[in-house]
C-alpha cells in the first residue's frame, strides 16, 4: 500500500482480508474433490499475496507473483464470465446477485496483486538488499 492512503483505506483492506481468509476456510469444508482441492491451494496463494501486499513484505519472487497475477485474472475472468453467462441465459436474479458479487470480491484482490507483483518495487528492492 502506499503511503497516501488513509487509516481508512487500510481498515477497509484488512475487513477485506479477514472476510477473504473466513471465505477460504469455509470453503475448505466443501471440498469434495482433487480440483476443489487445487482451487482451494491456488485461492490460498492469492491470500499469502494479499498478506504480503498489506504488510509491505517481500514474500517468494516477484516473478512468481507476476506470473500468478495472470492465473488469478484469468480464474476470476472464467468464475465471472460463467457467473454472467448463467444470468444472461436463465434470467435468475440470483445469477445477477452472484455476478456483482463476485465482481466486488475479485477486483479488490486483483489490484492488490497487481499493485504487489508490478508497483511495488520498493519491498522488492529491500528484499533483494537483504538476501
């Protein structure tokens, strides 16, 4: 995070990380199979990158979380695109529930990790210093 935003900004980032960490351990409940298993380990890196994002801490390679910035978007472009195909083609006001709420949850942890794998150099700099 930068150092312009509020206390504000910050409480809202971490309610966001709390709520993200609650969802991913009530998911792991309703794991029933190997690819819930995966999605469940994948969904759990992006939290490891939110944590690092919110604390200013060089966690693994910058690489890494380049690379899986685009894994993360292109997850959440396919669970959102299915979300909205369902709800244009059944016309369910669940399905649109579903669609602006996944938007809301993904696009908050979609810029954080583009801000901690592509604008955050400063906590990569400092990383590299003390290695």
């Amino acid at each position: 995070m930068t150092k312009s935003d509020s206390r504000i900004w910050k409480g809202l980032w971490w309610a966001y990380f709390a709520l993200l960490a609650l969802a991913g351990v009530s998911s792991c409940f309703g794991i029933h199979s190997l690819l819930d298993a995966l999605l469940a380990v994948f969904n759990a890196y992006g939290l490891v990158g939110l944590w690092g994002y919110l604390r200013h801490l060089a966690i693994g390679w910058r690489r890494f979380w380049i690379v899986y910035f685009v894994l993360f978007v292109a997850d959440a472009v396919y669970g959102v695109g299915l979300i909205a195909w369902l709800a244009w083609h059944s016309h369910a006001a669940m399905y649109y529930y579903m669609f602006a709420g996944a938007i809301l949850l993904f696009a908050p942890q979609c810029l954080a990790l583009w801000r901690y794998g592509f604008r955050s150099s400063s906590i990569w700099q400092a990383a590299r210093v003390a290695v």
